[in-house]
C-alpha cells in the first residue's frame, strides 16, 4: 500500500528530527502522519514509541497545546493513552 509507504517515510523523518535535536519539527511530522495517515502500522509506531519520548523533548507552551491531540489519537486508534498525562503532570 502507499499509504503505508508514505507513513513509513514521514515516521522516519521524525526519527531524523529527533537525531538531529529537532524536537519541534519531529512532533509536527508525526502530527501530520496522524492525521494523513490513522489507519497505518507507523502511526500505530508513532503513537507507542516515539510520542512518548518526544513529549517530554517539547517546551511547555507546545506541549500544552499538542498533550490533548496525542491523547486522543492514542485512546482512538491504539486504544489506550501512554504517557501523555504523566508528561502533562510533570512540566507543570
């Protein structure tokens, strides 16, 4: 499938991001994976491995602002919320 291979390619430029201390750009990537792309095993990689760890990357005013959408893309499609609240708790 494309959409596979296009989820694919935008997880791994997140990936890049975050390498390269890009934190801000990694989590505008993978915003718009989940967006473009809910029903691929990526965002489903996204959403459990990367999101977690890149949340706690972003400066309190983003991360306010994004907490919520992660949340309820993860309750929506992995079925379940990780993390996002515990790193909501810890940067106030």
């Amino acid at each position: 499938r494309f959409d596979e291979l296009f989820a694919q390619k935008m997880l791994n430029t997140a990936n890049w991001y975050l390498k390269t201390d890009k934190p801000i750009s990694a989590e505008y990537t993978i915003r718009q994976l989940v967006k473009k792309y809910p029903k691929t095993s990526a965002t489903v990689e996204a959403l459990e491995d990367v999101v977690p760890n890149l949340l706690s990357q972003l400066p309190p005013v983003i991360l306010e602002e994004v907490a919520p959408f992660y949340a309820l893309q993860q309750e929506a499609i992995i079925g379940r919320t990780i993390v996002v609240e515990t790193v909501m708790e810890e940067s106030q």
